[in-house]
C-alpha cells in the first residue's frame, strides 16, 4: 500500500510568523511563493485547513478537496461535495484520510492545524517559503505543541527572486 | 565618520525559536554554526547581551568587549575590564556606543535584547543560522516589538552541512 504523504505549506517572515493576527490572509508573500503554493494545492488529493484559513482561502480552495477543521460540528459533516467539515478532537484523522484513499496531503494552517500534525508525529514534508521581512510579532507556525524537539533534514533550498525569498523542503529523517 | 554597524547573531530552528527556556545556552546548535559565531565575535569591536545569555555564556565571552543590558544598575557599571553592565532604560545606547568608538557591534540575544534593537530601528544585519529542527515552543527571536513592518534584502545563503543548517545574511535596505 502507497503511504499516505502528509506535507505543511506555509510562507513565513524571517522571525517564524506565519501572519500578523489569526485573520490575515497570506497576501504579504511574494508572487514566486504564491505560484509555488499553487502548484503544490494542485498537486494534493486533499486539503486541510483550520476554519479560519478556510474563510480567508475560500476563493481558491472551493474548487478543490478540503478538509476544514472546526469545532462547529460533533464529527464530520459535508458541507458541499468537496468540502468537508471535522473535529479533530471526535474524529480519527488519519483513519479518515485512509479511508477516503488521500494519498497526498497539503496542510495550509493556521498554527492550530499545523500544530495538531505536529503533536501526531504526522508531518512527513515541510515546504517552506522564507521572505524577508520581519513581523516582530504575530502568529506562529507550531503553537503550545506537547512532542519532543523533531529533527529534519533540508532536501531542497532555493531562491526564488532577488529580494531573497528562499523556498525550503524540509523532510523527516 | 564610520558608520557602526549592528549585527544580529543568532542560531534559529524552523520554526523560529532561539531556545527551549531563557535559561538555555546555545548547545543545541551545529558545530559548523558554533565556528561562524566564534568568527563573527572576533571580528566584533564589542559585543552586546542581556543578562540571562550573559550568565549562560560567560565562559567565552569574558575574554571580549562586552556590554550587557541589566536592570540591576541604575545606569552604567564597569564590571570587569571588558564587561560594562548597561540598564538601557536609562542609557542612551546608541550614544554610549559611539562615545566609546566602536564600530562593530554584534548582539547576541536573548529575545529582549534582539527586540531592543529592532524597536530602535538599529539593525543593519541579521546573521542567522537555521537549524533543521523543530522545538515547537520556547523563545522567540523577538517579542512584542511595536515597530512596523521591516523589509530586508537575503544577501548570503549557505548550506553548512550534510543535514542542512543554512547561514543566512540579511540585510537593511
């Protein structure tokens, strides 16, 4: 049987924000990042995404297979034929994901979903896009998360424009 | 007259963090990130940290030109022949530091220290080590920092290892 791949795609400033508050869409990464991110959604079986990345994605993720975590409903519950509403804390993600036979997996945040991967021991790909600017403060990639420190190795870094935005893969060793 | 220069050095994880508690010396980082550091303090004319990195890296830095930010003195005491204690609430900075004709001034944390800086608007580069590792808590580069926005130019970009922990020039544009 395939493995199921599970891959986090996120921009980041210089400092690990992933956005200045919980309801910034991420319009402040450069345009090379965006094309990237495109490329990878186009390339999932399935996306996951908190529901606030899910109200300020709406545009481009209605046309795909999502999976929306929120805590408005007891289990799952399908909310229009790709997208799907769940409760991580009543449902059994990944035996959802097998059983919906998703074998490429991009998760697109906020740092609640990308933490809740993390805290499985799920995360099998990191795809990564540093620009360079500073947030000073904001919201994080990983928040509160309970597992030990996780090492990866760096398969991939480029730069993607003059300024300097560096796309990195990061996998798990 | 030279400009001085101000210098961030510091070795990040992916997502961000300095350290797992305030109390942890860099010991986490890779032995290639710790010749960068030692090289960028010999090249230093003085070297600025706050307190609880002072007392956890004492060991080498007692042989250097040191300021080190402190609330325990009212405003400037000299220590040792090389370590001034310094309470930047009530000094001005960036005075002291030309009065005393130094030209290359490296900071080397912790997070108060670095956010000191930033909020000054005194950063002229950022050295960065990013380490192929996730803590998933602990300390940030910089905290609570008021100041907007801050745009930067990717100058370097090296892979040290096998593993891939990448040094990272950024520069003020």
């Amino acid at each position: 049987m395939q493995k199921t791949i599970y891959r986090v795609a996120a921009a980041l400033t210089i400092d690990g924000k992933i956005a200045l508050n919980s309801r910034q869409f991420t319009n402040w990464s450069s345009s090379e990042d965006k094309l990237i991110f495109r490329k990878m959604l186009d390339e999932s079986d399935v996306i996951i995404s908190g529901h606030n990345t899910y109200k300020v994605s709406k545009r481009f993720l209605d046309r795909r297979n999502c999976i929306v975590f929120t805590r408005s409903v007891k289990d799952t519950l399908r909310y229009k034929k790709t997208i799907l509403f769940c409760n991580p804390k009543n449902v059994d993600v990944q035996r959802l994901i097998q059983r919906l036979d998703y074998r490429a997996v991009t998760i697109i945040g906020g740092a609640p979903t990308f933490s809740y991967f993390l805290d499985k021991d799920l995360l099998d790909e990191l795809h990564l896009t540093i620009e360079p600017i500073i947030f000073g403060r904001g919201i994080l990639l990983f928040q509160d998360v309970k597992i030990d420190v996780v090492n990866l190795k760096l398969t991939k870094a480029k730069k993607l424009n003059k300024k300097g935005s560096l796309y990195l893969v990061y996998k798990k060793i």
